[in-house]
C-alpha cells in the first residue's frame, strides 16, 4: 500500500509522537521525577516508533505490518503507563497512544 492509503494512519501516528514528546516533557518538570521514570521511559519507546512506522510508511517499507504490529504493542504500554498518572498530559498521552495503538492493530 502507498502512503497515501495509509493518510489516516499517518497522522495518528504523528499525533501519538507529538502527545509522547510533550508527556516526555511534561513528566520531567513533574516534583517526583522518579516516579514517572517509567512513564518517561515509555514516553520515548513510543514516540520513536510512531516516527519510525511513519517514516517506514512513507518509504513504502515491506515491513510496515511488523513495525504496525510493534507499535500497537509499544503505544497499549505507554497507554497503560500513562493512564495510571493523573496529570494531565499523562491523560492525553494515554488517549493517543490507545488511539494509535488501535490503528496500527488495523494494518499489522
């Protein structure tokens, strides 16, 4: 498939980066960072997976259902993770990763 049939995709996925680099972000001007060690690790597992699927994407990779099928499982541990904070933007971020997680569940 192109990257054009994949659009919808795409711009899930960069979604999900852009709301991974900001919790990344967000989480290490948190009081306890620490605590949000996991949070900020996973943080930057699934914005580098979101970038790279979506560049895999756009280069028309043969290998975009297995990257796809990586990334749903990066973006649900990131979710879960997320999920479990109350801040905000750790709320967001689990909002997209859930999203991301299931679109990428559609192509793998």
């Amino acid at each position: 498939m192109s990257h054009e049939q994949h659009q919808q995709l795409l711009e899930t996925l960069h979604e999900c980066m852009a709301a991974c680099n900001h919790c990344y972000d967000a989480c290490l001007n948190e009081e306890n960072v620490n605590m949000m060690a996991p949070c900020i690790r996973l943080d930057r597992e699934c914005a580098d997976i979101c970038h790279y699927l979506e560049s895999a994407i756009t280069r028309n990779s043969p290998f975009v259902a297995q990257l796809a099928s990586v990334c749903a499982e990066i973006c649900s541990a990131c979710g879960e993770e997320c999920k479990k904070h109350e801040h905000e933007h750790c709320q967001q971020c689990a909002d997209a990763c859930f999203q991301c997680a299931e679109a990428c569940k559609s192509i793998a």
